[in-house]
C-alpha cells in the first residue's frame, strides 16, 4: 500500500509540473542550465565507461570463439548488439541514476531544507515548474548522449579487437553489418526517452518531498538511486517485451 500510496503522489507530481508555468525567458535559462549539467556534464565519464565495455564485450566474444568453424566477424556482431540493445541504453541509465540522479535529489533536497522551496512558493512561482519541468526537458536530449555512447562503446570494441589481434577490420566491419536491424536502433532510443524520463522525475520525486535536514538529503540521494534503478529495470523489461 506504501508503493501505491508513493506511485499515486508521484503521478500528482508529474501533472503540477505543468501547471502555472514559470516565464518563458527564466525557463531558457534554467533549461541551458540543466542540459549542460545533466547531458554534456555526463558525456566524459559514460564515454570512458562505454570504450571499455565494448572493449570488454569483444575480449570475452574472442576468448568463447573455440570453433574454428565459427567466424571471426561474430565479435563484431556481439558488440553491436549488447552495445545498442542494453549497454547503452539500459546500463548507462543506471549509471545515470547514479551521477544524475543523486544530485537531482540532493539538489532539490537542499533547497527544501534550507526553505528555498517555500521562498518560492511565497513568490508566487509553481517551484514543481520551476525545478523539476527544466529537467523534463533537459532529458529530452537524452539520446542525443546514448547515440555517442552507442559509438564510443563499438570504437572500443573495434579497437579490442583489431589492435589486440583479435580480428581484423574487415571482419569486424562485416559484423557490424552482419544482419543489421535499423528498428533495433529505434527500439533503443524509445527506450531511451523513457529512461530519460524516470531519471529527471523519480529523483525530483525524492528531493522535493523529503523531510529534515542535511543528514536526510543524504538517505534521500541513496534511496533516490534504489528505486531509480528498480524503476529502469521494470520498464526497461515492459517495453522489450512490448516493442521487440
């Protein structure tokens, strides 16, 4: 009942961020803002994570290959499809969850407890606008950062690969394009956008409505992460089963 008691102040949450909207020109700031936080502030450490995980998916696709009669051109295949099917999209939002989302949290929650929150609302501003509808939009731009990730991680497992003597380009390429669903593509990014989501609301969820002091930001950020994560997950496995 708890669960459903949260979920239903949650969706509550979602619909006021949309009422009494905040001045379009302190929005554009706040927007720019959050975009270079969340989205470009991101980029360098998700790139470093992705060029060594294809890294990673190509070595362990190389040491299975025992069958000569099974091609080489496979571990081009195998990190194309664990890098644009989950690794991007699933893995890289639950890092998110991690960098975005707990300071997302401890963000808002500051601002709670420092009563920044109700300063707000004296002035006449909607604060759920004013936070969390900048961050709505700043995740919009999601994909944009896991179609880099999709690159990256595939340069790493072609530079694995290729310069480790592994497989050379050729096959790698023939891999890559080996039975190539363009849909899958899509299906990433759909999934993507929903993540995208999750990550700027279930955060602003925990920050915003937290109660006490700095010690409580910090059980928020945790429990922040937990249920971002377990919230990816149950939807990350609805829409596979939905859209695949």
């Amino acid at each position: 009942m708890k669960i459903l008691s949260h979920f239903g102040k949650y969706v509550i949450m979602i619909f006021e961020v949309f009422k009494r909207p905040t001045k379009t020109v302190v929005l554009k700031e706040l927007i720019l803002k959050e975009i270079d936080d969340l989205i470009i502030g991101s980029i360098g450490i998700t790139a470093f994570i992705s060029l060594f995980m294809g890294a990673v998916v190509a070595l362990q696709t190389s040491l299975n290959l025992d069958n000569p009669l099974i091609p080489k051109s496979l571990i081009g295949f195998a990190v194309r499809q664990s890098i644009i099917l989950e690794f991007a999209p699933t893995v890289i939002s639950i890092i998110m969850a991690g960098k975005v989302g707990s300071y997302i949290t401890s963000s808002i929650g500051t601002m709670n407890v420092t009563e920044q929150i109700d300063a707000l609302r004296v002035m006449g501003i909607n604060p759920l606008n004013y936070l969390v509808f900048p961050k709505i939009v700043a995740m919009l731009f999601y994909p944009l950062l896991i179609a880099i990730i999709m690159f990256v991680g595939i340069l790493g497992g072609y530079i694995a690969a290729v310069y480790g003597n592994l497989v050379n380009t050729q096959d790698f390429i023939t891999g890559l394009q080996d039975t190539f669903i363009p849909y899958q593509v899509v299906y990433a990014f759909i999934k993507t956008t929903v993540f995208g989501l999750i990550l700027a609301t279930v955060p602003s969820y925990h920050g915003y409505y937290m109660k006490g002091g700095a010690l409580e930001v910090g059980e928020a950020s945790t429990t922040s992460f937990v249920w971002t994560c377990v919230a990816i997950i149950v939807v990350n496995y609805l829409l596979t089963t939905i859209l695949l």
